[in-house]
C-alpha cells in the first residue's frame, strides 16, 4: 500500500506530466515536423509509465507503453505525415484517458482500464485511426426498411456504468458487437453527440436484426461496465417512425495535407530505434538527476501566511507600545527587527506568487476544442505570461477568462465564410494579454471579430421593456457596456450548452467586483472587442496611508497614491458644475470623502467639515486620477486584509477591513473601484477624466 505522502508526490508529479504533454500536443498539432515534441512526449509517458504503475495502475501503465510505442514508429515525420490528424487525435484520447482514471484515483476511487478498453485502444494505435461508434450506425432508407419487414425490430436502453473511464471507448466496443449481429440504425441522443461522448451515462438505439431479444442480451452480457440494459421489440409502423425522427449529423472531411506543407523540416538524423530509445533514456535520466527547487503543499504556504498576518498585527501593537514608553534604546532595536521583518515579508510574498502562464497555456485547449466545436478557425495569442500575482486572486480569475474566452470564440469571432465576406483573414485572432502597471494587474481578452453591435443592445433593452426609445438614445457606448453586464441581457434569441443565457458575463463583472478590481469594455464594430480586467497584486498584507473621516479610521493602498497636499482652495476650479484641482496643468476631478462616505452633514451654507483638509492625488492608471478630500493624514502601517463586503449590499467602495496597533478597525477603501465609478459617471462616458489645460 502506497503512504498518503508518496500519493502526494505522485498526484503532483503526474498533473506536471500531463500538463507537459497536453502542451507538446498542442506544439506538435501547431508544427507538425516538430520531432522534438515527439521526444518530449516520450518522456512524459515513460515517466508516467513507472508512476502509474507504482500505484498498481498495470493497464494504465501497459497503455502508457503503448503510447511509447506509437511515438517511436511515429517518431519520424514521414512516417506520420500523412495521418497527422489522426495522429494528434490520439494523443488527445490518450491525456483524456489518463486525466479521467487520475481524477477518479485522487478522490479515492481506484479504477484501472479494463482488458477490452485496452484491447481497443492498442487496435487504434495498430490502425493509426480514431474510427469511432458512428461508423456502426448505418441509416436506412423507407426502400431499404420496406424490403425487411421480416427482420425484427428493437429499440435497446443501455445505462453504462458511472466508473467507466472512457465513455467513448465502452460506446464503440457496444456498438461493434451489435453491429456483427444486426444493423444500428438510429440513436437517441444523436449519433454526432454519442461519438464526441456528448451524453450523460444512458443512451437508445434502434436495431434491427435475426436474433432474438434474449440473444442480443447475452452479447451485451458480455460487454464489461454496462449497468443496466433492455432489449423491447417493436412493430414494423413504430420502428419506422421512431428512427424518421432523428438524421445522422454529417461530421466535415478533413484532409490529411491541409497545412502540412507551410513548414519547413527541421528534423535531423535519427538513428535506429534502439539507440533511439537508449539515447532518450539517458537524457531523461540526466534531466531527472538535476533538482533545482522543492515543491510545497499550498495549505503549508497559506498556514504560513496567516501565522505572519496575525505576527504582522502583533507587530504593530507593539510599536504602538512602544511609542508610548519612549524606551529609545529598545526602540532601535525594533527598528532593526523591523527590517529583517520587512525582509521576511517580501520572501513570503515571492512564495504566494505565480507566473499568469500557470492557468494561461490551459487556456490553449480550451480555445482549441471549442474553436472545433463551433467550426471557426481561431489561432490564440498569449502575451505577458511571466508577469506573477497572488495565486488566490489568480485562481479566482480563472472561471471568468474561461468566460470571456468562450464568449470571444461563441460571440465575438465570425465563422470564416463570413469573415472571407468581410475581406478579413478567415482565421479569427483571439489575444489573451497580461501586464502589471503600479500594483495593480491588468489582462485583457481581445478579438478581432464583430464587435459589439450596439443598436441591437439598444433595441434588446426596448424589447425587454428595460428603457424607453428616448432613454435609449442618450446612452453612451459605455453605459450600454453596463448593460451588457446586466444578469440576464443577451442579444440572442435562444440558449445552449455555449451561451445564450446572458449570465456569462454578469458573472465576471460580480467576481472581478468581489476581488476589488474592475472589468472594462472596449468595441468597435466589425474591429473587435477587448474586455480589459484590473485586479489588485495581491489581497494578503499591504502597505497602506492610515487618514481619518468623520472621526473613523481609514486607509488607502500607498502604491495607488502619487502625491499628498495641503488642499488649497484657491486652485479649485468648476467645469460644468463639477469640482476640478488644478495640478501640473491638468484639472483632477475632486472626491470628498467624507461626503461620498455619508460622513458629514451640510451646514446651511453647504460648507461641510472637509473645506480645510488633506488632499490625497490617487492614480489608476495613466489616463484615470481623482483628487481625494481627507480630514486628516496619520502613519503609514503594514495591514492585513481581511474581507468586508457583504452580498446584501451593493457598496462596493470599501476592498477589506484590518486591526491597528491599538486595536482600532480600518476600513480599507477600494480606490480602483471608486475612480472607475467616477470616470463611468462622466457624461460623455469617456475612461478619460484628467482635463488638460
């Protein structure tokens, strides 16, 4: 029996391969005379070979040998020129497979590849073919029916088991064995969706043949992982109506050659397959030899990061002993344990950080199935993957890119008829970017598809009752872009499994709130569209401005504040009745705390308490500020952050709540969310807000 520890190891070792291999698939796929992908692929499998049979996976373990042995016929490109396609289908088949018999394996259930899905799947690697259920089922025609009325009729229901690991697999061995006995004529769900293995456990189809009712049982009988099945025999009329109602979906050829030749070969010699092999071996055991980091469990890291918060809040509390005694020798040597503070602080921070690329190159596969899916031509860019962020932001980030990727693909490119039409290029560009600017992290999601057609978001709102005509004309662009983001607002008229429902995005704008940042909209029709996200670095500890509002602690994040004033009065300047301080030769738009807050009450004379404060300059970005009116500026402090908002309330102006030194709650005001506010609330709804002089 393998120790959980080893099973640890195992889990993490074996993700990484099957990460390693999903990406020299997709390099392979790209550049097919890539001979270097095929060696790395033969490293993966051989590594997961051993691994799998360590747990006492052996089939597993035999069909990773299988797949060894598939690369190393195929390992040059002529021999694998012209089934490339083919070729790369089984690559894919073989990482489902695995990923599927690990995922059962890491939530406790041990299920090994049975003899006949081996059986099957050595044959394919044999035929070099991905032949899949489909070919079995052979529609017949009201001529063809008519001259069989004497066969019998059946319509057969087949539950498969839920532990099966490869649907696909288990579909083609039942159907293969009807098909020896009979004729499949039809299937519910439709033959297209069994054979993508698009169906729950259950599946009907309509059979004809010679054999009786209790002889097609004891042929599935036979068949491993059926959990229930039913054998009903029909009348001619029946039979005939039923399979009437379904149509064999038509999958379109694909040419072998199609992109072959816009490559150039690069592959060098290769030897005979033994030294072939040999020569691998010996590079992966040097490869294996060298360990140049550790791994740690993530619980680990995040016990350690909150053993430092709680230290960090200690810390403070101390200093503001401290102060207090004016101990001065004592003081100076927390002055110096401060900065080896400062120092443990900023290792901590490296180990929470993570490369974007970790989440980013999965994002390939998506792209590429879903593109197949929906028969567009898309090649996917990706920019910026070193830049790093905290790993919990970065894990919240992942359903809504997964969002707006599927939307680019469903929504935003054309299919390549129409973009030919268009006189654009019929592959679609889709563009995933990521950069940092101050401390924040910015990605967009870009296409060069349709762009938002804005009239028909102004007639869906008239349609859905949302907004008259005449309020509809006034809206900008960018308030429509609010719309967009509406629970509920689509454009289409119907759902499914895709899109459709309008809830998609909804849901990025409420996560990216949760996380503090801001989700912005950028189209132009027939151009594209770029959906362009900012999130803070990181949530856990910040340096922050303590000020006071009202009587209450506040704070701002100091990497957002460029500059502190005294606010004077004589460099404020109206336009269009709003207030505007005059900085460098810019007009900055004035925020007065206290009033946004619902901290002060007006006097009759409509001065309030802030007329003689603080002004603190925070800037988002290089084209959005805002001037912010504080009552009073106190020391800067190390804060954890904790959460804050609520789900029943729809402020969203304050990013978490931390405990000073002595004690005191500090909100923690989300300056990103509020300057954002500021600048949709301008009535041109531009993201410009900085007047130039």
């Amino acid at each position: 029996m393998v120790a959980n520890e080893d099973m640890k190891l195992f889990f993490s070792e074996t993700e990484d391969l099957l990460q390693k291999i999903e990406d020299s698939t997709l390099k392979l796929e790209e550049n097919p005379r890539n001979d270097q992908e095929i060696q790395n692929l033969y490293f993966a499998f051989h590594t997961i070979k051993g691994l799998v049979a360590m747990v006492g996976l052996e089939n597993l373990s035999q069909f990773c040998h299988e797949v060894e042995n598939l690369l190393d016929k195929n390992k040059e490109f002529k021999k694998r020129e012209s089934r490339i396609n083919n070729f790369i289908s089984l690559l894919f088949e073989s990482l489902d497979l695995m990923r599927n018999i690990l995922s059962r394996l890491k939530a406790g259930k041990k299920i090994d590849i049975d003899k006949q899905t081996l059986e099957r799947v050595m044959n394919s690697f044999e035929e070099g073919t991905t032949e899949d259920a489909i070919s079995f089922i052979k529609p017949i025609t009201k001529e063809e029916l008519a001259k069989a009325k004497s066969s019998k009729f059946y319509k057969i229901y087949i539950k498969i088991q839920d532990t099966c690991v490869f649907k696909k697999v288990r579909l083609f061995i039942i159907f293969r064995a009807l098909s020896n006995i009979g004729r499949l004529c039809s299937s519910k769900p439709d033959p297209g969706l069994l054979a993508k293995g698009h169906f729950d456990w259950d599946f009907e189809v309509y059979f004809m043949s010679n054999k009786s009712s209790t002889e097609i049982l004891n042929i599935l009988n036979e068949i491993l992982e059926i959990d229930k099945k039913t054998v009903k025999s029909m009348n001619f009329n029946s039979f005939s109506t039923e399979i009437s109602k379904y149509k064999i979906t038509k999958r379109p050829e694909i040419k072998e050659e199609t992109y072959i030749e816009q490559y150039e070969d690069t592959s060098s010699n290769i030897q005979e397959s033994e030294e072939y092999v040999s020569a691998i071996i010996d590079d992966f055991s040097n490869i294996t030899s060298q360990i140049t980091s550790v791994k740690v469990n993530i619980d680990v890291l995040e016990s350690l990061m909150n053993n430092f918060g709680e230290i960090i809040i200690l810390k403070n509390q101390l200093s503001q002993f401290l102060k207090e005694t004016h101990d001065w020798e004592i003081n100076r040597l927390f002055d110096t344990m401060d900065k080896h503070f400062l120092e443990i602080q900023e290792t901590i921070f490296k180990l929470k950080l993570v490369k974007v690329e970790s989440t980013f190159r999965r994002y390939k596969r998506l792209v590429r199935d879903l593109a197949k899916e929906t028969d567009k031509q898309v090649k996917f860019v990706v920019e910026g993957i070193n830049v790093e962020i905290d790993r919990k932001i970065l894990e919240e980030l992942n359903s809504p890119l997964v969002h707006l990727l599927r939307n680019a693909i469903y929504h935003g490119l054309e299919p390549s008829r129409q973009r030919s039409q268009n006189n654009k290029d019929v592959t679609g560009l889709l563009r995933l970017k990521s950069y940092r600017q101050a401390g924040s992290i910015y990605i967009e999601v870009s296409d060069d598809g349709r762009g938002i057609d804005y009239d028909r978001v102004r007639q869906k709102l008239i349609e859905k009752g949302m907004l008259t005509l005449e309020e509809v004309r006034e809206l900008s662009d960018e308030a429509l872009n609010q719309k967009i983001l509406t629970a509920g607002f689509s454009t289409l008229e119907g759902a499914d499994l895709v899109s459709g429902r309008g809830m998609g995005l909804a849901i990025v704008s409420e996560k990216i709130k949760e996380l503090g940042g801001t989700l912005e909209i950028y189209s132009e029709r027939n151009i594209g569209t770029t959906f362009r996200l900012t999130v803070p670095f990181t949530r856990a500890i910040l340096k922050a401005q303590l000020l006071k509002i009202g009587g209450d602690l506040f704070a701002i994040p100091i990497e957002y504040i460029k500059q502190i004033y005294f606010f004077n009065r004589e460099l404020v300047e109206y336009v269009k009745g709003e207030e505007y301080y005059r900085i460098d030769q810019k007009l900055i738009p004035i925020v007065r705390l206290d009033e946004y807050l619902n901290y002060i009450i007006k006097d009759k004379d409509g001065s309030g308490n802030s007329k003689t404060s603080i002004a603190i300059w925070c800037q988002r970005d290089d084209k959005s500020s805002a001037l912010f009116i504080v009552n009073e500026i106190l020391q800067q402090m190390e804060l954890v952050i904790k959460p804050f908002r609520s789900r029943f309330s729809e402020f969203q102006e304050i990013l978490g709540v931390s405990i000073t030194g002595d004690g005191s709650i500090c909100l923690i005001i989300d300056i990103l969310n509020m300057i954002s506010s500021l600048t949709r609330g301008t009535s041109d709804g531009s993201l410009e807000n900085m007047v130039n002089i």
